[in-house]
C-alpha cells in the first residue's frame, strides 16, 4: 500500500509536463523536424535584429508638433526632413507627411469630412452586424444594411442628391479607393458567383453550358488581362464621345472575375450537400428557389466559409494591380509620393507602412472567419 500511494504521488519527468512536452511534440519530434526548428530559429535571428534596428531602435521620429484631436503634441522642436533622417534607418516623418494621401487620396481636403463618415459608416456596420446576431429579424436587417450600404456611401463620397460639390472618381485614392474596390468587389461579385454555381448545377443545358463557359473562360485568364480589356477594350465596343468612368469599368471587370470564383467555391459547398437534403426537400413539396434558399445554400454557404474569406482575401490584394491602368489605390501613392523631390528614396518606408495596414485589415478578415467557424460548427475545434 505504501508502495502504490509512493508512487501516486510521485512527479512525471519533466520531458512529459508543460512546455518541454509541448517543444518536444511539435519542435523536436524527429531529427529532421529539430534541424529545421533550429534552421528557422537561426533565420529570425539574423533578419529580426537588423528590421527592429531599422524601423524602432535607430528610426527617426521626429514629427515636431502633431495634431491629434484637436490637441497640439510635441514630438520635437522640428520635424525631420529627408536630408536629416538619412539613410542607415526609417524615416516615418516621410510618412506623416504623406498620411493625407496614403488615406485619401487627391480628395478635396475641404471635403474630407465625407471620406471619413465613410470609414464610421463601415465601422458601424460591422458592429451592428455583431449586436444583431442574436436579433430574430437579423437577416432582414443584414440584408437591408447591405443594399443601403453602397448607396449611402456613394451618395457621400461622389456627391450628388444636394450634397455638393460633386468629387470625381479620379480624385479618389489611397485606402479610401482600395477599401472601395475591394468591398464592392466583393459584395456585388458574391451573388452573381451564388447564382452562376446554381447555374452551373442546372438541369436547363443552355444555362449550365452558359454558366460553365463563363467561369472557366475567366478563371482561365489573370486579372490584370481583364483590366486591361475593361479600361482599353470595352471603350472601343461604344459610341464615339461616349464618357465611361474608369474606375466604374474596373469594378465591373472585378466584379465579374471574382464572380468566376465565388461560383467554385459555393459549388464545391453545394457539392457536399448529402444526397439525401435534395430529395427530403422535393419530397416535403418545396420549389426549386425554396429548396435552394431554405435548405441548401444555407448549408452550402457554411460549409465554403473558410474559402470564401480566403477569396475575399485574395481579391482585396490583387486590389493593387488597378494602378497598372492609371487608379492610384494606396500602393500607386507610394510610387507617387516617394517621386517628390523633398522626400526622394523613400519608397521603402511607404513599401513597409502599406504591408502594415494590410496585414492588419487581411488579418482582421481571417480572424472574424474564424469565428464564424466556430460559430457555426462547421468544424471541430478543441
């Protein structure tokens, strides 16, 4: 008895508990995994150092007096100019300095109030579709907050409907032009990907042959192919004098290939409907749009959440390419801004304050992903 109540109380080894256990399990459970943890951990030795160095510890800050709210904040007596910081460390002065554009754009400065009711107006959104997840008329007050979203926010940046004065497109840029994009990229290009994957499983051979060829006829091609038809080519198919914004036919050249795949995504979710879902619902007597909205798609739509944000994703970044046909999205204003003659060469700073804000707002996408996940089990998370 003594023996066993010894031994009951007798400690593991310290290889078995707590971090060794965890470092040992997914580190250093093989040779080949232990030289590759130490090969990587030898990387981020030599390239972390030198970055911190870079962009903290030998960086310049001096921003002289800064606004903030309304109140005057003193970084410095002076803010740095590009000879002062030099070129051994970042100069985020650069970046104060370009702020207005990296975020606007060209917009009028009197009327930047309207670009930033824009910004609140987004963040609202977001949390109210957090507060009404609980609401019983949640899907009625998501769908109408949707449909009024892109108005409102047109209304407000464009102008027009007694708000003057009217601001055309090609004073948009910056964060303001590429959260644009990429929202209404996004919201417009998913229910036509919904109804071409629908189309694509019809029975009616002329539109699945329709819905097949226009899916594989886009996926087939870059994106860059496809602004470039809808900002050189499309304009030729028109009258002579006819005026066709650029930025209207790039939404629309975006629109139609992120619909491409939006429609493989949701098909493969549909794919994976049982059998048995299909024929439970002809069975009770429900239509073909009954069946689809009821009782398939929402099931399908749960199932391809993971891939649909990753699509998101990808459209928010391939965003970028549009400054190949003259819109200038916030990467096009680095180009732009480093080219002034005060602040020549500091491409890099803005290369480095870009990658920042996007990872930031790609992060936010993949993480809110995540929980819908959770929330909707559609997967088993320990």
């Amino acid at each position: 008895m003594a023996v066993n109540e010894l031994q009951s109380t007798r400690k593991p080894p310290i290889s078995q508990i707590g971090a060794v256990l965890w470092l040992r399990t997914n580190l250093f459970s093989s040779w080949i995994n232990g030289f590759l943890t130490l090969a990587s951990l030898y990387l981020l030795y030599i390239a972390i150092p030198p970055l911190l160095d870079w962009m903290f510890l030998s960086a310049n800050f001096n921003f002289g007096t800064v606004n903030i709210l309304g109140f005057d904040i003193k970084f410095s007596e002076v803010m740095a100019d590009n000879d002062s910081c030099g070129r051994e460390a970042a100069c985020w002065p650069f970046i104060y300095e370009k702020l207005y554009m990296f975020i606007y754009g060209f917009y009028p400065r009197e009327e930047v109030w309207r670009p930033d009711v824009f910004y609140g107006l987004t963040a609202l959104l977001i949390v109210i579709v957090r507060l009404v997840r609980n609401y019983k008329y949640k899907n009625r007050v998501i769908l109408s907050m949707i449909v009024t979203y892109p108005i409102v926010s047109y209304i407000l940046i464009a102008g027009g409907f007694g708000l003057l004065p009217v601001v055309e497109t090609h004073q948009w840029g910056g964060l303001l032009l590429t959260l644009i994009i990429a929202s209404v990229g996004i919201i417009i290009s998913f229910p036509i990907g919904v109804v071409l994957a629908l189309g694509r499983q019809s029975d009616l051979r002329v539109i699945k042959l329709f819905s097949t060829l226009f899916i594989e006829f886009i996926r087939g091609v870059p994106l860059i192919t496809i602004l470039f038809m809808a900002s050189f080519v499309l304009p030729l198919f028109l009258e002579s004098g006819a005026n066709f914004d650029k930025l209207l036919r790039a939404l629309i050249g975006i629109a139609l290939f992120q619909a491409a795949y939006f429609a493989e995504v949701v098909r493969g979710g549909l794919q994976a409907i049982p059998k048995g879902q299909y024929e439970a619902a002809d069975s009770i007597g429900l239509s073909y749009f009954q069946k689809n909205v009821l009782i398939i798609l929402p099931q399908a739509l749960k199932i391809s959440i993971p891939n649909i944000v990753g699509s998101s994703i990808s459209l928010f970044k391939d965003t970028t390419l549009v400054l190949i046909i003259g819109l200038m999205d916030m990467l096009a204003m680095v180009n732009m801004t480093s080219q002034d003659i005060y602040w020549l060469g500091r491409e890099t700073e803005g290369y480095v304050f870009v990658t920042m804000v996007f990872w930031v707002i790609l992060y936010s996408m993949s993480r809110y992903s995540r929980k819908l996940e959770i929330r909707f089990n559609t997967e088993n998370i320990n």
